[in-house]
C-alpha cells in the first residue's frame, strides 16, 4: 500500500454529515462542570447522545480494535468505526478492520520528514472519513500537542496499568519491576502529556507470585477489551464529565448514573 493510501469498501466512508472537531467540551451553565458537545449544520452546538463517529489508530495485533468491531457489531456499543489508520503496513489490525469492512488507512510515520508532517496527514484522513471521537488502540506513536488540541478532548486512550503508575511503555515489566501485588488497566482522555490525561475508567487485576510480562500482560489485555467498549457506550450515552480541577489540580471525570 503507498505512502498515505486508504482503501474503503463502496460506501462505507460517505460522510453523511459534517462535525465540528475541537473544544468538544462546554462548560454547562451553573454546575462548574463540563459536558460533550457535538455540532450539526444549522444547529449550533448542543448537548446530544448520538452514536459515535469513530477513528480507530493502531500500529499491532488489534486486539481492542476487534473488542469495538465486535461491540458496535452486536449493538452492545452505539458506535461507527468509520476508519482504521495503522503507521504501519501490514499489522493484524488492518486485516481485522477489513474483514469488518471497515476502511483502513496506512499512514507510515518513516515516509514523513517531521512528526508534524506525519499528523497533518493523520488529521486529513480522520477528517475526510467524518470522525468525531479517536480511540488510541496499541498505537504506539507520541501524539504532538498540535494533533492533541486539533480533537480536544475527543481522543481516548487505552493503558496497560492503573495510572497514574507506571505511565508509557513497558507497564506490566514495570508492575514486576517494583513488586506491585495489583496491576491493572486504564481509559483516560488524551491531553499533551504522555498517559497524563483525565482518567475515565479502570480495572485491576491481581498480579500472581508466578507471573511473568507475558502471563500478566495477557490478562491485563482480558480486562482491557471490556473496559474500552464500556468507556466508549458511556461516552456515548452521554454520561461522561469532566470536572474542571481545583487549583493545583488535575480535571476528573465524573460518570452520571443511567
């Protein structure tokens, strides 16, 4: 596949209608507290539940990507995945998503002189397939502060470990290193520090007195499937807010009941 290529299934990414990307989130009049906000033409912006226009970035085996595709296709998440980007050829993500027939995107980083160059046309491809909210899924790229605030508080990410410990690579190696008795997983909103952003989700899991990086990651990956399609149908249902931090401190995230 050539550098930047896309390819689609026919009609699988006609963009029915336009979004506004950027400043999703609106503070809400009397309660200090920030709600989603998505934008329809000639309507303003306005608080809706509305299923989710999604834009899956991936750079492995997919495994979370497939928890979604197997979500929306069951119902069990109200959610399109209108695009897979991979930055790199050949992934089992990529085959997944096809199979789904979902339209993939490559878009190697190596084919880009600058990190920005790189996202620019990471940004044109999510845009050009109408998506509203990107779900990290085992991409495994820094995103600049420049691509952060292009989709503000729209960018979901999924973490092996229950952070704010052991951020960025290596986690579960990282959980043995220390001895830490519980590991686990973590979704949390994408701000431009790295696995810095307001945590939205989370499980733990025990970590076993005979466990290595492998038997730990893999069910830390168990716990991940179901935490990530259940972050997303909250986000959808319109149950998510964030809360703006007091002084000195980092937003949260508060989930409204059903």
């Amino acid at each position: 596949m050539r550098r930047g290529s896309c390819s689609r299934q026919p009609g699988a990414c006609v963009v029915a209608r336009a979004w506004t990307v950027g400043g999703p989130l609106a503070l809400a009049s009397g309660t200090g507290a920030y709600r989603r906000l998505s934008a329809e033409p000639g309507n303003g912006m306005q608080a809706h539940m509305a299923t989710l226009e999604l834009g899956v970035l991936v750079s492995g085996t997919g495994t979370n990507l497939q928890a979604i595709l197997d979500a929306t296709a069951s119902r069990t998440l109200d959610a399109r995945v209108r695009v897979v980007i991979s930055n790199k050829p050949g992934v089992l993500a990529l085959e997944r998503a096809a199979r789904a027939g979902v339209p993939t995107c490559v878009i190697a980083h190596g084919d880009y002189a600058t990190r920005e160059a790189f996202e620019d046309a990471l940004l044109a491809a999510l845009r050009e397939a109408g998506v509203e909210w990107i779900v990290l899924a085992g991409f495994m790229r820094v995103l600049t502060g420049g691509f952060v605030r292009s989709y503000q508080g729209r960018i979901v990410n999924i973490h092996p470990a229950l952070l704010p410990s052991f951020p960025g690579t290596h986690a579960q190696r990282q959980a043995l290193t220390y001895g830490a008795k519980v590991a686990g997983c973590t979704v949390h909103l994408v701000d431009e520090g790295v696995d810095t952003g307001p945590i939205i989700g989370q499980r733990a899991v025990p970590v076993l007195e005979d466990d290595n990086e492998d038997s730990l990651a893999a069910r830390i990956l168990t716990e991940e499937h179901q935490l990530l399609v259940e972050v997303l149908q909250i986000i959808a249902a319109d149950r998510m807010v964030v809360l703006p931090g007091d002084p000195g401190q980092r937003p949260r995230v508060v989930i409204k009941s059903p």
